[in-house]
C-alpha cells in the first residue's frame, strides 16, 4: 500500500502538477476534495478520480495502487516541488504598502531581489508580500509607463492617479510632478497629465537617470513634502539687480521670479544670467536706500585714501523721528550688507515726511527742493485776494517735471501758480477780518479793524486763556503782531459764540459790532401795548409780532409792554411737580389761560413759574453697543428709520454710526416703547434724547 501521507501531500500541489496513472497515462491533478478524493483530468481532459490510497475503484482493500507521480517512480521516492508564488522579474510590495522589490533570482525556497544596496532574499513560506499593481503606487513614487513604440519607458514622480471614479476597475490616467520623455534622448520635463499604459516601479538605474536631469534642468525634489522646485541662484528676499534697474525678489515659482520692481515677472534662467545680489556699490546718485530701519537718499559714497568704503552721503534721511538734510553715514565693510534699497512701504514713509517739512525730490536733477509754502502757511492770491491755509503738499514721486498740488481751506493750486500767491502778512488784513495770535501758549482771536500808527485796532477779541469776549478801549500791543495770521474756521465758530454769548453781534456790511437786545417775552405771552391786550405770534431778530392784525413792536421798545399773561410752557401729558405735590396736565385752557389737571386741579398760567416738569432719567448712551436694533433720523423733520447700531462717531454733528457706515444725529432704542415712532416724525419720549 504506497504512503498515504505523502500522496495526500497533492493537497498542496498545483493545479495542473503532472501524474501517471497505470490506467490512463499521463493525468493532470486537479485538486485533492473534502472526502480526500483525488481529482484528475486526462489527455482528453475526462475527469479520473482515485481515493486516498491512489486506487481507481473504492471498497477493495487489498487493490493495487493505479495513481503515481510519474511512471516508474513510487510514492515514497517522490517529494512535493516547490511552490513558487512569484517569478523572476516580478515586482513584490509588502502588505503593509510600505517597501517594495523586484525578484532577480531564485534558488530553491529563496526569492532574491536587488535592493539597491545588497542582494538580499525572502523565504519563499513567507506570506507577507503579494504583486505590486499600479494601485499600490502612493504620490512621489518613481515610477515608470512602457509605451508601446517606444525604446525607453517614460520615468515619472507620481502625483496622483485621475479618473478613479468613473467606475472602473483601475485608474485610466496620471499626472506627474515631472517625467522624463519615452524618446531616444531622454528630456525632463515639468509634470503633466499623462494616459496610462503599463506601470512599474523604476529600477535605480532608471531613478539615477530621472534625478540627473532633474539636476542638469535646474530643479530639485522634495521627498517629504512631495515639491518639486527650481535651483535659483537667488531666493526669496534677495535685491537684484543687472546694473541699469533693480527689484526685490517676492516670489519664485518653477519658472518664474516674481520681483517689486513694477511687479516684473522673470525667467529664472534669464535672470540668473543677467542679474547679481544688490549692494551700496550698485547705489546712484537719487536712490532710495535703509540702513537699520532708516530711509536715505543716496549722494555719494565715501572713501578713504586707499579708495576703501567708509560710508555714503544722503541729500535727506528720515530716522524715524526728524528728517535730516545732507548728512552722511560712517560705515566699515562688514556694514555694508545691511545696506538695502528702500520698499515701496518705506519710499512712501520718506515722502510722508519731505513734504510735511517742506521739501520734495527732484527725480530729473538729482536734487532736493524746498517748497516754496509750508504746510501750515497762510498764502494770500494775488489775483482774487482770497486767503487760504495749507494743509497738504501733494507731489507724484513719479512726475519728473516734480509738479505737486498745494491744497488750502478754500482750494488748490499747482506749483506751477505758486508765484500767484504770496505768505500772508498783517498788511493783508482787512477790516472786519478774524485774526489769531498764541499768547504764551493760548489762542488769543480778535475782529481786526484797522493799524494805526503802527497798533492794531479790534472791534473785540477773546483770549481763552480767562475765556472772555472783550470790547477793547485800547490797541493790540505791537508784540505780538508777528505771531497773527487769519483764524481758523473751528476759531472763528468759537469767536462768534463767545460774542453772542456776551451779548453782542456783527453787522459784516455796516462793519458795526452791536450789543444784542434779548427780548423778555414769548411767543404766547399775553400783553399790554399801547393800551390794548395783545398776543405775542413770533419773535424775529427786531420785532415782536402779535396775533391778527394787532401789528407789531420793536424789540428795543419791549419796556413799553406789560405781561398780562404769559405763555403755556407745559403741554398735555406732561408731568408736572411743586413741593411734594405732582399732577398731570389733562388740557390746555388758553381763553381763561390755565392748566386743567387729571385730578380736577385748575392751574393759571401766571402761576406756572411755581411748577416744574418731573425729572425723568434719560437714557445713557453708553448703552448702545455693535448690534442692537435702533431708530434714527437727520433731524426733527425726517421719519424714524430703523437700523443696527455700530459706534459713536466723535462727531458731535453727526454722531451716531449704524452698520451701512451712514451717521446721524438722533439715534433712540428700537423697543416696545418707541416702536410705534416707526416711519413717523414724532418726537420721541424725552428720556430718550441724548443730543
């Protein structure tokens, strides 16, 4: 009976392991079933079975065996071959998608494969390799596409394989970081999108081939943060220059230098031929230059007897505090380096500041210009004679004809007219003009009339410093009349309200200072003029005027009328308080000139200086906040709008912000209280109003 163990060992064979059988000959095994049956096939591919001991037919025990390995060979002279799951040539990736070979030999139970450092090998019973397929591929990989009709294969970074959605069963297309072309001379180029073929991992050879003209084109790859960029002589920062213009490199990308210079794109090759790191020797006469955070424009540079760098000459610096004019720098060799042109960011903080002190630059001459005004100055046309304060010199640095705009309180001219215009002086004032003056520091303001005998006479003047508006009986004293020049407009409003304050007015036309009558009585007031009762309409500047046709007073004839009765001051619904004492106002009664109370109460108008309205708390506007729901309005006469709160502006004339960046003046809580205000004109409860 031939060796049941080893027969059975069939059940690890190969399909197809060749046998021969006494009955059919030559068989072919199919496989070993649950039952230990043996399955074979013919030459005519008729399926044979044979049980365990290799006998044809079952159920007699002392049958001849029928099955062998091969003729003439017994069971127990036959070992199982080897199982060899891969071939030479294969490529093999662990299981674990981290480290992948190709077979180059095999020798018994050992597969060997180059791993590029020494020939290594792995037991053919170990299970933890399988074929690599493209799918195993992951971004950076060196791979490579055999295209037919062509002699080399395309040699390619992966970046990621495309078209893995439409339902496929493996991915169609790739695209690279770069590749190398499939033609006879080889060239690099930077990645694209390619159509798939036949890929495999690239050999060493074939990575050393990829990464030489990586290297010869100019570029370089990241492994670790899969990015492939160009070797650029220059980086990112460096000031560059060929000689005739410079810039500062910004960014860099495969191609191309992106520098300050107007934005100008480069070509990396063409630049780095063309252009060398900038230093001071590179510096001309008007450049624009910072060393250690201060802005120069560069003179010339310094040197000893040896003709050795000391330092440079500036027409003007800015040093972060002052601007300083023609000075220079004392600087060793080793200083050099930190000498850099200026940014466009620091070129704009040198001209925010030449300007201000008066000076612009000369960009056609190489020269630094004093301005022929100041800002600050007060000029004077000599065309129209009006007058004007400079508050800003606007010059283009690109203009080289260096024209530049001064702008005034009441316009701009060019420098072109500047000679149409002269410093004001105090021969320039006229009568009735607003002049200032600072006396020991205070704003000293004054309603010029006319010199006389080398004095200043005024209409009147207010000194801030006791803050009190005077009709002078003597002259401005003679020193200080260098230190006058025409009030500002935020001067003259605080002149005329402290002298309407202190009772008096201008008559610009009459060139006449008056004292203003205050008239003693209201509109409503009930009096007598002229023997006859008569009711106050309305106050104009002169008169008083009466109801009906009862005519009119003037104002400085006021002593003449005598109050019978004055006007209401309250109004239904307001609350009013005497003592302890508080009532309601239920109705106006203007024929017998009373108040009739919600209590019942009857209160004469000629009683009501004894009452007061209750004070009520107003609301704190410090409770506005980024937000909340608000009505608003330009005035008394606009509607109610609604809104959403953003800040308190500083303006006291419109001073209350929302969110669309319009201000207003009359800003109140959107709330249960005041919705019904909502596209009205109603005054809003007074506890509400905060301007």
């Amino acid at each position: 009976m031939e060796n049941i163990a080893t027969i059975l060992t069939l059940k690890n064979a190969q399909y197809g392991l060749e046998l021969y059988s006494t009955l059919f000959g030559v068989v072919y095994l199919k496989g070993v079933n649950d039952d230990l049956t043996i399955a074979v096939y013919d030459k005519n591919k008729i399926a044979r079975y044979f049980n365990k001991y290799g006998q044809y037919f079952d159920g007699f025990s002392d049958a001849e065996c029928q099955l062998f390995p091969a003729k003439g060979m017994s069971w127990g002279e036959w070992e199982l071959p080897v199982q060899h799951k891969f071939k030479i040539g294969d490529i093999i990736i662990s299981k674990e998608k981290d480290r992948f070979y190709q077979i180059t030999d095999i020798r018994g139970k050992k597969y060997f494969y180059d791993n590029s450092c020494r020939f290594d090998y792995i037991d053919i019973a170990d299970k933890c390799y399988e074929l690599w397929s493209a799918q195993d591929a992951k971004p950076g990989d060196v791979l490579v596409d055999n295209v037919e009709g062509f002699t080399n294969p395309i040699i390619f970074i992966l970046k990621k394989f495309e078209h893995v959605n439409y339902g496929l069963t493996k991915p169609s297309d790739y695209s690279s970081y770069c590749f190398l072309t499939a033609s006879d001379k080889p060239r690099f180029k930077e990645g694209k999108f390619h159509h798939m073929h036949d890929i495999k991992p690239a050999t060493q050879e074939q990575k050393d081939l990829l990464f030489s003209k990586m290297d010869d084109a100019g570029y370089k790859w990241d492994p670790l943060y899969k990015e492939l960029t160009r070797k650029t002589k220059f980086k990112v920062g460096d000031w560059i220059t060929d000689g005739s213009c410079k810039g500062k490199i910004t960014a860099i990308s495969n191609e191309y230098y992106l520098y300050s210079k107007n934005g100008i794109i480069g070509e990396i090759g063409s630049i780095d031929k063309k252009y060398h790191i900038w230093t001071i020797d590179d510096a001309k006469p008007g450049d624009i230059l910072c060393y250690k955070d201060e802005i120069s424009i560069y003179k010339n540079s310094l040197m000893d007897f040896l003709d050795k760098f000391t330092g440079f000459q500036y027409y003007c610096c800015y040093d972060g505090k002052v601007l300083v004019t023609n000075g220079f720098y004392s600087l060793t060799e080793k200083d050099k380096s930190d000498v850099k042109p200026a940014t466009e960011e620091q070129i704009v903080t040198l001209f925010s500041y030449m300007t201000p002190a008066g000076y612009i630059w000369d960009f056609s001459n190489k020269a630094l210009k004093e301005t022929k005004f100041k800002i600050g100055n007060w000029v004077v046309s000599n065309i129209d004679k009006s007058i004007g304060q400079i508050t800003k010199i606007i010059w283009d640095k690109q203009d080289s004809n260096t024209l530049y705009d001064y702008e005034h309180t009441n316009g701009f001219f060019t420098n072109d007219f500047e000679d149409n215009y002269h410093l004001w002086t105090i021969k320039d004032a006229k009568d009735g003009h607003i002049l200032s003056a600072k006396i020991d520091g205070d704003d000293y303001i004054l309603l010029f009339k006319q010199i006389k005998d080398g004095w200043i006479e005024t209409y009147g003047h207010y000194y801030n410093k006791i803050d009190k508006f005077c009709v002078p009986t003597q002259m401005f004293c003679r020193d200080y009349q260098g230190t006058l020049h025409p009030a500002t407009k935020k001067q003259r409003k605080t002149f005329f309200k402290k002298m309407h304050n202190a009772g008096y007015d201008w008559d610009p036309n009459k060139k006449e200072l008056y004292k203003i009558i205050k008239p003693k009585f209201n509109v409503g007031d009930v009096v007598i003029y002229k023997e006859i009762a008569r009711t106050i309409k309305k106050i104009d500047k002169d008169y008083y005027e009466f109801e009906g046709c009862a005519g009119s007073c003037p104002i400085e004839k006021q002593d003449e009328l005598l109050l019978i009765s004055p006007a209401p001051k309250f109004k239904v619904g307001d609350e009013i308080e005497t003592g302890n004492t508080i009532e309601t106002i239920a109705e106006v009664g203007y024929t017998i000139r009373s108040y009739y109370c919600e209590s019942g109460r009857t209160i004469y108008f000629a009683n009501q200086d004894l009452w007061h309205l209750v004070s009520k708390p107003h609301y704190d506007i410090s409770n506005f906040h980024v937000g909340i729901p608000v009505l608003v309005r330009a005035d008394n006469n606009c509607k109610w709008d609604y809104s959403v709160f953003s800040r308190i502006t500083g303006n006291e004339d419109w001073k209350f912000a929302v969110c669309n960046g319009v201000s207003f003046t009359q800003c109140i809580p959107f709330n249960e209280k005041t919705k019904y205000l909502l596209g009205t004109t109603d005054m809003c409860p007074e506890e509400y109003i905060n301007w």
